[in-house]
C-alpha cells in the first residue's frame, strides 16, 4: 500500500544570511597554529580528511564559531571538513566513524548505532536547490518517494530556508513510522560544485526530545565549500 504524507508545519521559515568563508580561508587560523606538527605534509593537509578530524580544541571552537550558539559548549562537537569534495558539518564528540553504504561520509553514536549523521552527494546539472522547484513540493516528492519505504508513514515537521555567501540550503525535520517503530530525522539538502548534497542526521523517536537541539546543530553546521574543477 502506498505511503501517504502528512504535514505538520507552519510557513517555511526564511533564515537571515550568515557569512562563511570557504575552505582555506575558515581553517587559515587553526592551520597556521599547528603548522609546526604537520609542515612535512602541509600539502596534503587539506585533501587528508583522517587529519581534520579531531584536530582539537582550537580548530574546533574556529569552525563552530559561525553557527554554534552563544550558550553552545562548543566541545560537545568535532568538525568534519573534506575540502576535496567540498562540504564540512560538525557532529556529536562522543561519536565515531563509519562506512554508510553509498555515502562519502558518517558518524553514529558508539551504542546507539540508529543515532548517525550520513552525507552523500550525487552529480547534477542544476545550479542551486531552489532549481529543482518549489521547496515544499520538493521536500513532499523527496520524503514520500525517497527517503519513505512502501510500508512507512512519513510526517513532516518544519522546513526552513537559510543563505549561506549566496548558496541556499534547505532543512527539513521529518520522521518514518513503521509498524512498532519510528525514526525521525533532520535533513539539510544544498547544491554546488555541480553536486548535489544530502546530510541526514537522526535518532530514534523516543530518544528525540532529549536530542534534537544537538541533532540541529549537526543539519544546520553543513557547508558547501568551494573547490576547484580537476585539472584537465
């Protein structure tokens, strides 16, 4: 039977523009302080993603200081910054790394394994999400068709638009009831670098009231950063 859809959402909501700089520029300052330790592979510092993660204290409070808020103990994170395909997010310090069939990248809690972050990205001829149409048909086609099994009811939430140095992301709070079990989830989608980016991150629906506001703050770090086309 085929899945219906419903919405719990009032208005999408427009976000005030934020300023981020790309790739370099954001990690300048927590490169140069630790220069000394990696000048022997500086080259390859910014293509290594091993070495962005966990880099410590300072390179973290640098990437989260555009977006965590004031009263954010800005430890409860690390960064992720891959600057080979262009995207950086932060996620749970307490998390850890793992292979999510199809994506580039993941993070899961160590117990609760359905408590992750995934990104992927596929290619695309589009120049910026709001390409593909308007957003709540989007989002709608997206969770029914995409994100929700045959057998799932899907719900969404609230949705809301932000600008980021003139790219739009779209984020979205959603959840996928099954019969005795319901996952919900936030998902950012953004376009650039001829790619088009998804982060999902959630947990189960009875731990969500205790998570939500650190699961926020993961769907709203995510960043597209600028790279430069592969040489021909």
């Amino acid at each position: 039977m085929a899945s219906s859809l419903f919405w719990l959402s009032p208005p999408p909501t427009q976000l005030s523009k934020q300023t981020v700089t790309t790739c370099p520029a954001a990690l300048s300052v927590a490169v140069s302080a630790i220069s000394r330790d990696f000048s022997h592979c500086e080259e390859d510092y910014f293509i290594r993603r091993r070495m962005l993660i966990g880099l410590g204290t300072f390179t973290s409070n640098a990437l989260l200081a555009s977006f965590a808020p004031a009263n954010e103990v800005t430890d409860m994170y690390k960064p992720f910054v891959d600057c080979t395909d262009g995207y950086s997010y932060v996620y749970p310090s307490d998390w850890r790394e793992f292979d999510f069939l199809g994506h580039d990248s993941a993070f899961k809690d160590r117990v609760a394994a359905l408590q992750h972050v995934r990104v992927g990205f596929i290619p695309t001829t589009k120049n910026d999400i709001r390409d593909l149409g308007p957003m709540q048909e989007v989002i709608f086609d997206i969770v029914k068709n995409v994100y929700a099994a045959p057998t799932q009811k899907p719900t969404i939430y609230d949705i809301q638009e932000r600008t980021i140095d003139g790219k739009n992301y779209w984020t979205f709070e959603y959840d996928l009831e099954s019969p005795g079990f319901t996952r919900t989830a936030f998902a950012t989608l953004a376009i650039g670098n001829g790619r088009y980016y998804t982060l999902v991150v959630g947990a189960n629906q009875r731990r969500w009231s205790r998570l939500r506001s650190l699961l926020k703050v993961v769907a709203d770090s995510f960043k597209i950063l600028d790279i430069k086309p592969a040489a021909v």
